[in-house]
C-alpha cells in the first residue's frame, strides 16, 4: 500500500449490550449480611464469584465425602500448628470432617512441644546466633525415643509419635494432634526428609528408625489417597514443597497398581501461590473427574472460617 494511501474506512457493527456475553453477573452478586442469622446465612450471602464461589463448591465437596465416607485428608505445614489452630482441627476430627492427617517433620515437633509445656516456635534468628537453636532437650528425647520404639514395634512415625503423647501425662496433650489422631484411630502420617528437623541434631537420633517409620506412614499415605477415587477430598495447608511431592509421588503409585483416581477433590491454602503446591496437588494430579482449587489467605483466618462453614 502507498504510504500516502488512505486505509479503507470500517465502521463497526455494534450489538446490544443485553446480548453481550458478560462474566459477571446480578444474580451471582453477594448481600448484606446482619447478624443475627446463621453462619449458613453468612455463607449464601457471598458473591457466586471467583475465589467464593470456589470455596462454596469445597465445602460442599468436603460435605458430600463426609457422606459418603469418603477421605478427607489434611496434609499441613507445622505453620499451621503454630498459629493456634490445633482445638479447630481437632473438633473436625471428632466430627468426621477430617478422616486422616499428613505433616512434615517439623509438625511433630511443635505438636509434642505445645502437648508438653503449651508452648513453641523458639526465635531462630536469636537462638542461631549463640548455637542454641534446635538445642531443646525433651524435645529431642521424647521423640528420639518414640520413634526407636515405633521402628521396634512396627509401626507408623505418626503412630509412635500420637501414642507417646497420648499416654503420657503431658498437661496440654489435649492439644495434640497426633494423640487426638491416636485416640480416634484415624491414619497421621509423617513424611521426613533427613535434616530439616531440629531433632536430628541430637545424638539420640537414628537414620534407620526415623527412615523405617516414615516409609511405613508413606505406604499408609498411599492406601487413604488410593481411597480418594469416587469423592474424596485432600487439602495441602501450608506445605510448599515435601507434602505436594509426596501426595504426587502416592497419586502415580497408586494409578501405577491399577486403582481407579479420577474422581476427588483437592485445595490448596496458603500464604502466597507456590510453584509445587499449584502444580502437584491443583493442576497435575486431578483426574477427568475432579477438580483443584488453591485459596490465598492468612492460615488462622482461612481455617477457622472453612470449619464454620463445614459446620453449618
């Protein structure tokens, strides 16, 4: 064309707004809500949109696995422990709302230390600079110990770890919640990585036990993933890297054998998007069936309002 040519006049044929397909609609708006109707109220008075919307469809697929039986299965960060969240946890356990718990190897550690004494999460940048981080003495010995006898005995790291807490004379072990788990016979699976954890600094601990323990919560990992297929829900809270590599590593195992996993639920919760929470448990392991969320937010604000909203 010319460049003292001019181009061709378009004139563009608008149509109706009302006939414009359009994302965002009235009837999906939300309302006011004024105490003093319930906390389902509260719940249908959200916009159906985005991320509300998400997290309706989550509690009612938590609802129907509960149902229906189905797992529900917790997998969390100890930073969930830490921000105060054990009691509402535990009350979904008793409800049939949380059938089995997974945790890294930190979780064991504030879990015995709130059961013990009431209190945890030392100040690491304090402590690391004299060389006492990690330094706590019951804290190493009563888990050392527990999972040497869990590996003589057979058993699960979570197992040995709940059973110790549940049968001592702990005065805040009510707050545990590996003795709950213990105590209501539902599956808490440990899955450590060697060194990430301050009980492996101390000379009580051993490979060979700590390794036969969490390989034997793995294979119990496996069997409550296999038993997602037809409903089930699993939730990653706080994890962002060894819980969503286990669950895919159990997810490929469990396909490998054979078992159906095509039709469950997963969410993720936690501060800030991470590559392997989103991709392992949100994107990758979904099946033709299912369907994955991940919801941004404050664990002590996000939990507390899923457990209102599963009890209403």
């Amino acid at each position: 064309m010319s460049p003292n040519k001019k181009p061709p006049a378009h004139s563009p044929k608008p149509i109706s707004l009302k006939e414009r397909p359009s994302q965002v609609q009235v009837k999906d708006f939300g309302s006011p809500f004024t105490p003093p109707p319930s906390f389902a109220d509260f719940l249908a008075s959200w916009p159906d949109i985005l991320a509300a919307r998400d997290f309706k469809e989550l509690v009612e697929a938590i609802k129907r696995a509960a149902l229906k039986r189905k797992p529900i299965i917790m997998a969390m960060g100890a930073h969930v422990i830490k921000v105060g969240l054990n009691s509402i946890i535990i009350d979904l356990m008793e409800r049939g709302l949380i059938t089995a718990l997974a945790f890294n190897g930190a979780g064991i550690i504030h879990d015995f230390e709130i059961a013990y004494c009431g209190q945890t999460s030392e100040d690491v940048a304090r402590q690391l600079k004299t060389g006492a981080f990690g330094m706590a003495r019951e804290t190493a010995e009563f888990l050392n110990r527990a999972i040497i006898c869990g590996a003589k005995e057979q058993r699960g790291l979570g197992e040995a770890v709940g059973a110790m807490i549940f049968q001592a004379a702990f005065p805040y072990k009510k707050f545990s919640l590996l003795a709950a788990a213990y105590r209501l016979h539902l599956p808490a699976t440990v899955h450590v990585a060697i060194g990430t954890d301050v009980i492996h600094m101390h000379p009580q601990a051993r490979g060979e036990a700590i390794g036969q323990t969490s390989l034997h919560d793995f294979r119990v990992f496996c069997s409550q993933v296999a038993q997602l297929e037809g409903g089930g829900v699993y939730l990653n809270v706080g994890s962002a890297v060894i819980l969503p590599e286990v669950f895919l590593k159990a997810v490929s195992f469990v396909r490998h054998s054979g078992q159906p996993l095509e039709s469950f639920t997963t969410a993720v919760f936690d501060f800030i998007r991470h590559y392997r929470p989103e991709q392992n448990v949100v994107k990758r392991v979904v099946g033709k069936k299912g369907k994955g969320y991940y919801f941004v937010g404050h664990h002590e604000l996000m939990i507390p309002l899923l457990a209102a909203c599963l009890k209403c």
